[in-house]
C-alpha cells in the first residue's frame, strides 16, 4: 500500500502538472486576441517653452486624451501600462522619443477614459532644436497578462508643430 507521503508527492505533481497546462493554454489563447484600440490625443495649449540655464529646450503642454482600450482586456489581462510619447527627429538622432504621460488601467471598468491634463513630465530637449519642429504624439501599451508573455503595441495618434519662438 502506497504512504501518506507518496499520495500527498502524486496529488502535489499532479495539480502542478495541471496549473502549468492552464497557464500554457491562458497564453496560447492570448494569441487570437486582435484588439482594436481607438484613441486620440491633441495639443491643448503650450504652457510653457523655454531655454534653461544649460541650454537645453523645455515644453510643457495641456493634453487632451480620449481612448477605450477595453478590447486590450480578455480574462488573462492582468492590466495594461499606458503612455503617450512625443516623438521627433533631430540632426543628431534620426529617432527622439520621450515620454509626456502614463497611467496603469487595472481593468475593463475603467479602461474607457477622457482627461484634459498637463503633461506628467517635460519635454526636454538636449540642446536647442526644438523651436518649429514636428512632434508626432504616439500611444503605446504594454498588457500585463496574470501569466505569459507581455504583449507591446503602439499608435501614431497626431502630430504638432511647436512655436518658432520661446513663450
């Protein structure tokens, strides 16, 4: 006859055995998912643009965002990191790519939003190029699935020209 210990070994293998299958089957199931993010920023207002003392060029800006993200959850979606960058080319680097502001979706409830807000941080420039230059605003998320691989996409969302002059 088989002991405690050899059935409680056969019971542990055997759930183990099982959460791995159901984990593997959660991040294969992923996979078919094609969401469909709708979303759309625009520049509100240029709060501020200015050179600082090292000679670097400095924007603040008032954002207006809008987006439903609630395709990018399914029942494996833990929550979904979302961030709006401003990208832009210089002569020193063919890709410049910063970051104006994020926020953590942690579900479907709340994963259809609109905000009127100032930029979380300041796009800084190293050296002087950006007096008339082309931003391109860009969404990107990150879902942060409860098991398996996390999952990136972008959108180019509008693009802006900042002012030829410091406001």
């Amino acid at each position: 006859m088989f002991s405690l210990w050899q059935r409680v070994n056969a019971l542990a293998t055997f759930s183990i055995l099982l959460l791995a299958a159901l984990s593997c089957a959660a991040s294969f199931l992923d996979a078919f998912n094609s969401p469909s993010v709708r979303a759309h920023a625009e520049v509100i207002k240029v709060n501020r643009f200015r050179k600082q003392l090292t000679g670097n060029d400095e924007v603040s800006l008032t954002l207006n965002i809008s987006m439903d993200l609630q395709s990018l959850f399914t029942w494996n979606t833990k929550q979904v990191f979302v961030f709006l960058t401003a990208e832009y080319e210089t002569s020193k680097n063919s890709v410049n790519q910063i970051s104006l502001w994020d926020h953590i979706v942690p579900d479907k409830d709340n994963a259809n939003f609109r905000v009127r807000v100032p930029t979380k941080y300041p796009l800084i420039d190293q050296g002087n190029n950006l007096r008339g230059k082309k931003i391109d605003l860009v969404l990107h998320w990150h879902v942060m699935p409860k098991t398996g691989r996390m999952i990136r996409d972008k959108m180019a969302l509008s693009e802006f020209y900042l002012p030829d002059a410091y406001t």
